[in-house]
C-alpha cells in the first residue's frame, strides 16, 4: 500500500500552523558542518561553562547519597533554588522583598518555556501582542504558531520607545475596534536579543505611562534574560517589579540560568506578581511536565550554595566583553562601515545588530545569505527579529560562542560578502 492510500494526520490548528523554527535550523547548521563558522545561533562561551564546580556539587550530592533529588519534586520547582533565585533579583533591587519574591517565582526549563506558559494562558489565535522592535525572533515564532499577531511598540531613529507614535498607535487600535485583542506586553529590557540596548529608566515609565492613559492594563512581560552579562557596570534602570508606574499591572519578570551559569542545565525561572496569572500558568506546567528536573535543580542549589554564580559571572563578563571586542573590531578593521554599515559597540548581552543599507536585502533567502554560508560564516537575519513592518537590511551577529581567532576569521568572511555586495 502506498503512503499516498494513507490518511493524512488530522491536526489541530496549532499543529497545522507548526513551522520548524529558525533557531533550530541554525544550531542544526552550525552543528552539523564544523567548517561554518557560526554567528547565529545564541550559544555561550564553552571553554568558560563552569564544569569544576558543577562536578563537584555533582560528586558531593553522590556522596550524600540521597535518593531525593532523582525523585519527581514540586511542579512550582524546588523552594530552595526558588529563594536563591529570589535572593539573587533581591540584591539587583535591594527595594523588593525576598520572601514575597519566593512565592511568586516558578521554576521552568529555560526562560523558554515560561514565555510558553505566559502565552498559552493569555492569548486565543486572532489576539495581539505588543512587543519591543526589534524583539527576540523566537518569541515572535512562537506567537505566529500560537496564530497571534504581534504589533511593534514604535522607536525613534535611535531605537527609544517613541511615546507619541506608540499613543497613536494604540488610539488607532481603539479606533478601529481592536483593543480588546491586546493581551499582553513583551520586551526584552536588558542588552537586548538581538538589539543589545537596555531600556532607560524613563523609556519603561513612558510605556507603562502611555498604556495608563490608553486604559490597557494589560498583563506586562518583561525578559530580562542577560541582565546580569553586563561589561563593565551593571544597567540602571530597576525591573518592572520595581518601578512604581508599573504597580497596577500584572507583571511577569523572567530570568534565566543558561546565559549566566550552565547553559546545558536548561534552567529558567519566573516571577509573577498575579496570584491568578501564576496559579493558570502553574496548572499549565502541571499539563506540561509536572516540575522541571528535580535533580538539576538540586544540582544548582548545591552549586549556587557556594556563590559560585557571582563567581561565574566575574569569570565571565571579561570573556565576552573581549570576544565583543574582537569582532567589533574585526568588522571595523575590515572596513565594514565604510560600505555603509552602522553599529554600536554594546555594553553587554551577546550580540551585535548590524544596520545594512537600505537596499541590501540580508533575509534568510537572500543571495547575501547565501552568500555568507558559501563563505562559511551563519548569521541571524535580522527580519526575523520584527513583528510587523519588517525592514530587510538588519543582521545579528552572536559572539558568545566561537574562539576569538575564529571571531576574527568570521568577522573578515563576513565583511569580504558584505564589501563584494556593496560593488
Ligand atoms: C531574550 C531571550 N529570552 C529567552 C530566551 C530563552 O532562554 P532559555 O530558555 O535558554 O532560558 C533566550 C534565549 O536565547 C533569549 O535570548
């Protein structure tokens, strides 16, 4: 019998809308082909993931000999890690009350799966969600197999919240009959992915301004996944559990340990100030898996005891700042933006967002995109980092992961594709 005689599988609406996401292509393509030098995918720093202290806490919880850590635990995650993540957001924001912070905060396999959570208990297809511009290409992903629409939160030309277009754009939802559908807030507040800025102080208190006067007290995500891979100082502006003009909102604050700590732990934690929003989205994580690995957690509660978060963070910080540098300066070197090329060099994050001209088309099937892999470099696109409106001539470049000789080589690549376009 031919598999033409078979019966398709009748999917859901959710499984019809499924696309294979981008970020898997992209890791799939740097893993399978040595020779590619990846920019792509957001992988850290290997030669620095902490492997001594993580095989030492490993040693000593076999040593102990207790059963309990390899048996299923609370589906919330374990209240020991929970309050050392509390402790933790506790010493960014000295204001915020530890013991609260422990109760609101959920434990999840990676900050992914909490915006999953977010999201599936927010939103029906058809609804929308505001988000930061440019704004994390996964998220974006998600929301388009969720079947739900992401709307930009507009910037001025420097990349700032702009107050006003923003207000026009939300009186025009009014207007139109459409505010009903805006569910929820999300932006990535801290060296952003892709864009590596962090929003100022007055930018988060303009957007929860302008939200006010429009009546949309929506719940508010805010991702704050590379807050603590900063350069040289940490950033100023406090979170949204702190910010006063953020009181009234349901807020969602999401962190993760696989930028900061032990990439492959794949451990991910919330914060949520809405004891219904946080209860719905427990019961969904009850759907999901019932707990996040009891036994990581353990593991990075024996692991953190001992400060070795700070301690990884210092070791760190330097090491992506001069892998920053060298592609930075790489790129420059090779005379990238005298072919009309804008960036800035970043504070911190993992990322460099690159401005093509105008006319440049750098999207996933471009010629410059394929260009690059003949070349042997991989870059994200950066139309995949827009909800709506989406400009064709943007690039981000992630420098965690490769050695800084092979930053370099990638770099020049990069510019030689880039230089032969602008001929
Ligand atoms: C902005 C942002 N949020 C969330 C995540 C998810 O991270 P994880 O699930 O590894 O914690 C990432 C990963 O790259 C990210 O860049």
């Amino acid at each position: 019998m031919s598999d033409l005689t078979k019966p398709a599988v009748p999917f859901s609406a959710l499984g019809r809308r499924a696309k294979a996401p981008t970020i898997a292509r992209l890791m799939n393509a740097a893993l399978e082909n040595p020779a590619l030098l990846s920019l792509a995918a957001g992988f850290t720093d290997s030669a620095t993931l902490p492997l001594p202290a993580v095989t030492a806490a490993a040693q000593r919880l076999a040593v102990r000999g207790d059963r309990e850590s390899l048996q299923y635990g609370p589906n919330q995650g374990r209240p020991r890690l929970r309050a050392m993540m509390a402790g933790h957001l506790q010493r960014r924001e000295p204001a915020l009350d530890a013991g609260l912070l422990s109760r609101q905060l959920f434990i999840t396999n990676g900050s992914q799966q909490a915006l999953y959570l977010a999201m599936q208990v927010l939103c029906e297809p058809g609804d929308i969600v505001l988000v930061d511009r440019p704004s994390y290409f996964v998220f974006l992903e998600m929301l388009t197999g969720m079947g739900v629409e992401a709307v930009s939160v507009p910037v001025d030309h420097d990349g700032r919240v702009d107050a006003a277009a923003l207000a026009d754009r939300l009186t025009a939802l009014k207007q139109a009959g459409q505010s009903h559908r805006i569910k929820a807030l999300y932006f990535v507040s801290y060296f952003s992915n892709p864009s590596s800025r962090s929003l100022t102080v007055t930018e988060k208190q303009t957007l929860a301004r302008v939200l006010k006067e429009q009546d949309l007290i929506v719940p508010v995500i805010e991702d704050a996944a590379y807050r603590d891979l900063f350069f040289a100082s940490p950033p100023e502006a406090p979170s949204i559990l702190s910010l006063e003009e953020w009181g009234g909102f349901p807020r969602l604050y999401l962190s993760t340990l696989t930028k900061s700590f032990a990439t492959g732990l794949k451990i991910g934690y919330g914060c949520c100030t809405d004891d219904a929003w946080l209860a719905a989205m427990l019961h969904t994580k009850g759907h999901h898996d019932f707990g996040s690995a009891n036994h990581l957690q353990a593991l990075l509660e024996e692991v953190l005891a001992g400060g070795s978060l700070e301690e990884q963070l210092q070791i760190i910080r330097p090491v992506y700042a001069r892998k920053m540098q060298t592609l930075h300066e790489t790129l420059v070197g090779a005379g990238l933006q005298k072919t009309g090329w804008r960036w800035t060099a970043p504070a911190g994050g993992l990322y460099l967002w690159l401005e093509a001209p105008a006319l440049l088309d750098t999207g996933l099937e471009s010629g410059f995109c394929r260009r690059c892999i003949a070349e042997g470099v991989l870059y994200v696109p950066g139309e995949l980092c827009f909800g709506d409106d989406v400009p064709r001539n943007f690039v981000r470049l992630s420098y965690g992961v490769l050695a800084e000789r092979e930053l370099a080589e990638a770099g020049r690549r990069f510019v030689r594709v880039a230089q032969a376009a602008g001929n």
